[in-house]
C-alpha cells in the first residue's frame, strides 16, 4: 500500500500571512493616528502636573477663604472697639474737664459769703488766691473768673499774654486792667493804682440772660464772641446767688463766672486726629449750630469775628457734617442724649456722640475716621496671601513637573521595549531598575513575556522563520510606506507654506537681528565710550558733598563789576535813596547771574565780584562770562539814561543829577585757577573764592578807570570769546599767577614789596622774567594781555543787508587802531603803526578814546627809545 503524501504549498501560506500582516499592520497604524490625537491631553505627566497643581491652588484657595471668613469678622469687631475707644476719648476729655470746672465752681460759691455787698479789696483777695489755685490744677483751661452784680460792677482775674490781670469792670464803660506782679510769691494782687490796659465796654447779655433764667443754678451759658475780644470763643460757666424775694426786673443778686476758651478743646482734638491718620473731629453747639471745636483752630478762632458753622468750614470737614444733619433731617435734637451713632461716608467711619449734662453742656461730637485704617492690614493680608497663592502655585507647577517626569520616565522604557519587541528585537532589551512597585511588576511580567516569545520562537522551524519574517518586514514596510505617503500628500502644501514663511520669517528676523545688532554696537560703542569719559573724569574728580566743609582747585571764571562814582553819591545823597538806587542795580545783576549759572561773591565797597564755575560746575564759563558783562552793560545803561534820569529829573536838585550820570560801570573779566569750597565749621560755613583773583581783577579795574573801559579782559577770556565780540589790545599788565592763592604781594624783611615796583606801571612790552633769577618773587606775576570788549558781532537785523550794514560799522570802529597794533606787534613796523594809529584819532567817535592815546604814546616813547639807541 502505497501511501501519498502532498507537499505543502508555500506560497499560499505566504499570501495568508501576508494578508493578515498587512490587516494587522494596518490597523496598528489607524489606531497609532487615532492615539496620537488625544496624546497631548491624556498623557500621564499633564495628569499629573494639571492635578497636582489644581489640587494646590484648590487647597490655598480653601484655605484662604476660611481664614479671610474667620478673621474679617474679628477684624470688624476689633476696629469697631479701636474706633469706640478712640472717640471715648475725646467725650470723656469734654465731660470730664467740663466737670471739673463745675466741681470748682460749687466749691468756690461755697466759699464765698452770700450777703456780700461791696466789691472791695477783700473780694479781690479772695478772687486772687481761688485764681492761684485754679492756675495751679487747670492752666490750660483758665481764661477769666469773675465776680459780677446783676448789670452792675464786676471784679476778675484774667490771663492773657502770659501776665496775670486784675480786671475791674464797670457796666456799660470801659474795662480796667491790672497787672499783678509777681504772682506765685504775692498772696494778693501786686498791682499799680492806675490801670495798666483800658478796653471798651463788654456789652455781651449772654451771662446776665443765662443766670436770669437760671438763678441759683450751676449752669453753662451758650458760647459767645465780644466785639472787644472778637478771636475769642467764651465758654462760660455761670452760678449766681438767688435772692429770697424776687424782684420785678431780676431774681438773682449777683453771680460768679469761669470762662474758657474753646481753644483747649481744639488743641486736644488737634492732638487726637495727629494719632489718627486722616481723621477729621469736631464739636456742634446743638443751640446755636455753631461749630465750638475743630481739629482746624484757624476756622474757629482766626482774627474774624463772624463764627463759622459747618457749611463754612473745609470741604471736607463740610461733607461729613451735612451728612451728620441729613442723618437727623437738620435737627440734631433727634438724637437721644448722651447716645452714640456711628454710620459710614464713602471711605469714612463717622462716630457722632450727643454729650448732655446737668450743667446745660448740649454738644454733638464728630468723628471721622478713614475706613482703610482698619481694613487696611486685612486688605495687605489678601494681598499677601494671592501673591503666596501664586508663589506656592508656581513652585507647585514645577514640583508637578519634576515629579511627573521622574514618574512617566519608567513607562517610556516600556514602551520603547515593547516597540522593540513588536519589531522583533528581542536581544538588546534593557529595562533600569525602578523604585515603583508597579513598574517593577510591569517590568517583570515584560520580560517573562519576551522569554515566553523567545521559546514560541525557538520552535519555529528556520526556514520558515526566516521566509515569515523577510515577507512580514516587506509587507510592514509597504504598508508604512503607503500610509506616510497619504500623510505626506496631506501636510506637503501645509509644509511648503510653512517652510516659506519660515524662510521669509528668518530672512526677515536676520535683517532685524543684523540692523539691532549694528545699533547695539553703536550703542556699545557710545555706552563705552561714555563710560571711559566718566571713567577718566571720575578718576580726575571724586564726587563732592555740596553742603559739607571741603575744598577743590578749579578754573574759575571772574566778574568784578565797579560802580566809578558811587563815592559821590555818598557825599551828596543820603542812604535811602542810595538803597534804593542800588536796588535797581542788584535786582539785574541777580536776574542775570541766575539766568546764566553764575556766583554772586561779595560786594566791597563799590566793587561786586561774580564768579562762574565756582560753585557750581558751568560748560563753557569764560564765554559765559562775557555774555554777562555785554548784557548787564546794555542792562544796567538803560536804568541809568532811562529809568534814573526820567525818575529823578524834575523832583532833585541839579547836583543830584549830575552824580548820577557821574555814575559810570566798569567790568573787568578773567579766568584762573583758584581754591573754591565751604569753609568754617560744622554749624557755620560759607562758600569762598581763594585766590589771587579779586586781586588781578582790582589791577584791571584800575586801568578800566584810567582809561575809561566798560569792559577789560584779560587774554584768558580773549582766547575763546575773540570771534564773537568786537576787541582791542590795550596794554600788556603783570597778573599774579594761578597757583599763588594769596590776595596781596609778599614783603621781605625790610618790608619791601616783592612785587616790584612796575606791577601797575602800563606796557605794550611783554616783560620776560630772567631764567637764571635768584629772586623767586618775580615768578609770582606774569605779563598778561589786556583787551577792551566792544559790541557783539551778532546782528538782530532780518533783512541781510542791514545786517550786513551794521557789521561794517562795528568793524569800522576800531578798524584803524586793531591794524596799527598788528603792523606794530606781528610786522615790527613802527612808522606804519604810528600812521594807523594817528589815522584812527582823525575819525569822529575817537576824538576822546583815551585807551587811543594811551597806546600812542606808548608807541611813540617806544619808538623814540629805540631810535636812541640806534643812533648811540
């Protein structure tokens, strides 16, 4: 028997596996799209991080709800008990110096004999001895205590002007005032019989009104102003001595009164809103809706007469209490006596009391107090607690993050591992040891798993394997293919629009980055640049405490301004109307120098000094200096032909005017080193100049006066003010140098002046102190230039041609003598000089140039000199 058996057919298991790879595959890769949508929102570590969070935020949300409802409570109820305290206070200071006073009262009527009839001496000592007492336990409250008839005499003592006084007042006539004399070692009143202090007659009825309809009775009468005190506000306490048979027309035989002022009420009210920040208080006259007290003392008790209520006080002290009138519909009766109300404004707490005695005391009490002083430390306690809530959020947030990737960290490896074994890689699995007793489970049961497979696998036959898995590798790859290849035609136009705006984006960011990048190197460059300046300059000069004793050397421009003349006017004006005269001077030089950044110095005599870089540190002082000198020149010419001469003309005499156009300003200008600072001490220290520049400046103001110069500088100025301003050589001068900081020449042993003997003497020869000189004196002067200052070369002109014009003419002026000092000084051509020289006097506006005809017979002796010597 022959058995048959049919070889298996290969192929057609290939197709089954094929087929079924290719639907597993497939349906892998729509799963894996479908999982990958919904990855981002259920993934384990945004749980974890959304739910640790929410957790924390919910916790500190609860709790800060459950503290804010537990203490908000108690924090009203605390702020309410603060807030009673405070305004119990001020009632119980009212109330209880009010009955104080009355105690003192009943004790003094007592003391006194009820059938009394002559207001003689032995009254007066009784009233001055109850008045040391009463000084002695209640100076604050005091102001009067009196004795009084019925519309009769009366006798008192007062205080005021911190004397004590006896008053003796007479109704319907003056009031007389004694002083008492050293009262704490006298037992009665030390005075002089005459009055020292007679007033008008007090006609005020208040106290006589009051005690009439209250006879016998310890009462207040209504607060009052008399016309003789009107800064007053009385507060009157009255008892009076009630007659046993009435009369038609009175029913008491006299009273005593202790009056107050209501200033001790505002002075502690003062007092009690300084503690309370923002608080408003004062105190109604429920009669008389007057205010009686304020924290404000000057709407009260200023020097007016008229008293205020409270539609005339500050608006908001008027707001509080229109609102106090609208809670009791205008009649403030309607509050109980004695009762408390408290009820709110806006941001305000107002606390109103109605104080009510026997002693006819009915006065309504107002407090305000701003609601944020007791809510405030709630509100900072929110505030506080929202920026910890986010705080706590925060580092929350990044816990939940730390803490979720070293809990998800695990899973990734499994999962990596279990692509791994879907892909047949079952001998490069490595799994890290995880403290997660879960992981750990998951960990063990995967590689049991992959060893279950590895023995499945072992029992395939290997040609079999092999042809399973080179047909399931082919089939996958096609089937990924395919499906990247359907995603890829989906996404390409997205991605190509994407990449383009990307690659404009990036063309665009890289010409931004290009051009920020270029002005931050510009920035640099500047920055740094700067930043080396501040270096150097610090480097150079510390910074300087401006209110503190110190001392520095710097370049200091100076100004001396000398009135020629004013010694007449001594001699023939007197001292007010020379005041008044220098006023007008003063008053430009002060607006000038401000306007400018300049130094008022000293004025000696008839010389102001004025300093620029001195005090304070001025850019470009020497041009600004001479911008002073040419303004104030204009200036000060223009008070002396105008505002003088109109003023003075017709109401003095012809001497009077002659000084004043005697009067004539001479400026002199330069600039050197000095010491400048705040000397003396700690408490008292002033500003000061050392140098030897006032001294070069007297030198210079000599030669202006000799040779009538408004303005002489020397060649420092000339040196950067030369284009903008008309100049002329006058002479050479011998300065004292920067560095000598004295204000006079030395003397020698023979008390001879080192300074030699042709200090002041005129040169056009610059003097060349010898090298090899022993004499180290002569090294304290140097030959310096000296210019006379003439107009500016700017033109206010529109027109060109006028400015043009008037260019001409300043350059004209001293045409001729500026082109004879060059042909002297820079061609050494004498006779051409001299011939400039006498050309310029010919001109019309140089017939008096005195600096002219100095020059020339400088030129002329020199000239003469050195043809002397030629000829020997």
């Amino acid at each position: 028997m022959t058995i048959k058996i049919q070889p298996l057919v290969s192929t057609k298991i290939a197709e089954d596996v094929s087929d079924e790879s290719n639907t597993l595959v497939s349906s892998h890769l729509d799963s894996h799209d479908n999982s990958t949508k919904y990855s981002c929102c259920f993934s384990i570590k945004y749980v974890l991080i959304i739910m640790i969070v929410g957790l924390i935020i919910l916790s500190v949300l609860i709790l800060s709800a459950i503290w804010v409802s537990c203490f908000s409570a108690t924090v009203s109820e605390l702020s309410h008990s603060v807030r009673d305290k405070e305004f119990s206070r001020i009632v119980s200071y009212a109330d209880e110096s009010l009955t104080r006073v009355a105690f003192f009262l009943e004790t003094f009527k007592g003391q006194l004999l009820k059938d009394y009839q002559a207001m003689d001496h032995v009254l007066e000592n009784h009233l001055y001895l109850a008045w040391k007492s009463l000084m002695k336990h209640e100076a604050s409250l005091s102001y009067a205590l009196f004795v009084a008839e019925y519309e009769g005499g009366a006798l008192g003592m007062s205080i005021f002007g911190n004397l004590t006084w006896f008053l003796n007042i007479t109704y319907a006539q003056n009031q007389q005032f004694y002083i008492c004399h050293d009262v704490p070692n006298h037992e009665y009143c030390n005075r002089n019989s005459t009055p020292d202090m007679i007033l008008p007659a007090f006609t005020d009825k208040v106290a006589t009104d009051t005690v009439t309809r209250n006879p016998g009775k310890t009462i207040f009468a209504p607060s009052f102003t008399d016309p003789t005190q009107p800064n007053i506000v009385f507060l009157t306490l009255l008892t009076s001595y009630k007659l046993d048979v009435p009369k038609s027309d009175r029913t008491v035989s006299h009273f005593i009164g202790y009056c107050m002022t209501a200033r001790f009420l505002s002075l502690f009210l003062v007092e009690m809103t300084k503690s309370i920040t923002g608080s408003h208080t004062f105190i109604i006259e429920v009669e008389t809706d007057f205010i009686v007290a304020s924290d404000q003392i000057d709407d009260h008790s200023g020097s007016s007469s008229t008293r205020k209520k409270i539609v005339d006080m500050s608006p908001s002290m008027k707001a509080i209490g229109m609102k106090v009138y609208s809670q009791f519909n205008n009649n403030l009766r309607n509050l109980q006596c004695n009762n408390r109300l408290e009820m709110t404004l806006a941001d305000q707490f107002i606390l109103i009391h109605r104080l009510c005695n026997e002693n006819g005391i009915d006065w309504m009490l107002v407090l305000s107090v701003p609601q944020w002083n007791y809510i405030s430390n709630m509100v900072l306690a929110i505030i506080a607690a929202v920026i910890s809530a986010c705080i706590i959020s925060l580092v929350s947030a990044l816990m939940a993050v730390v803490v979720s990737l070293r809990i998800v960290k695990p899973f990734h490896q499994l999962i990596q591992s279990f692509e791994m074994v879907s892909n047949m890689q079952l001998e490069d699995l490595n799994l890290r040891k995880s403290q997660l007793t879960e992981v750990t489970q998951l960990q063990l049961h995967f590689t049991q798993m992959v060893k279950r497979i590895k023995l499945y696998r072992a029992f395939i036959p290997s040609h079999l394997l092999s042809q399973l898995e080179s047909n399931e590798h082919g089939e996958e790859d096609n089937a990924l293919d395919t499906k990247k290849d359907k995603k890829k035609g989906q996404q390409y136009k997205v991605k190509s629009d994407h990449d383009s705006n990307n690659f404009s984006f990036m063309k665009n960011s890289h010409a931004q980055a290009s051009s920020v990048s270029q002005s931050q190197e510009l920035s640099r460059k500047s920055s740094s640049s700067m930043a080396s300046s501040s270096r150097r300059q610090s480097s150079q000069k510390t910074p300087i405490d401006r209110f503190s004793l110190y001392s520095e050397k710097k370049m200091v421009s100076g100004i001396m301004l000398h009135l020629d003349g004013l010694n007449e006017w001594w001699s023939c004006m007197n001292g007010s109307e020379i005041v008044n005269l220098l006023s007008d001077v003063f008053e430009v030089m002060n607006q000038q120098a401000r306007s400018l950044g300049a130094q008022m110095g000293s004025f000696d005599s008839d010389s102001q000094l004025i300093f620029f870089n001195a005090a304070n540190d001025v850019k470009k002082h020497q041009e600004k200096a001479l911008a002073l000198c040419d303004s104030l020149r204009s200036k000060l010419s223009q008070i002396k032909n105008h505002k003088w001469s109109s003023t003075h003309s017709k109401s003095h005499q012809h001497s009077l005017n002659s000084s004043l156009t005697k009067l004539n300003f001479r400026m002199a200008v330069t600039c050197q080193e000095c010491i400048c600072g705040n000397l003396g001490t700690r408490d008292f220290k002033s500003f000061q100049v050392i140098g030897s520049i006032q001294s070069n400046l007297d030198r210079m103001i000599q030669i202006a006066n000799r040779l009538n110069i408004p303005i002489i500088i020397s060649q420092q100025i000339e040196h950067h003010c030369s284009e903008k301003y008309q100049m002329r050589f006058i002479q050479f001068q011998d300065l004292f140098i920067d560095n000598y900081y004295a204000s006079c020449c030395p003397f020698d042993q023979n008390g001879i002046n080192k300074g030699g003997e042709n200090a002041q003497q005129p040169s056009i020869s610059q003097q060349q102190t010898p090298q090899n000189s022993h004499n180290t004196s002569t090294y304290l002067f140097e030959s310096c230039k000296l210019f006379e200052v003439g107009d500016n070369n700017s033109s206010e002109m529109d027109e060109w041609m006028y400015e043009l014009e008037s260019k001409e003419k300043k350059n004209q002026r001293w045409y001729y003598y500026n082109l004879a000092i060059k042909n002297y000084f820079v061609k050494n051509q004498v006779e051409q000089a001299l011939e400039m020289m006498n050309l310029h006097m010919t001109l019309e506006t140089s017939k008096c140039d005195l600096v002219a005809r100095n020059m020339l017979a400088l030129m002329q002796i020199n000239n003469s000199s050195v043809h002397y010597q030629t000829q020997e």
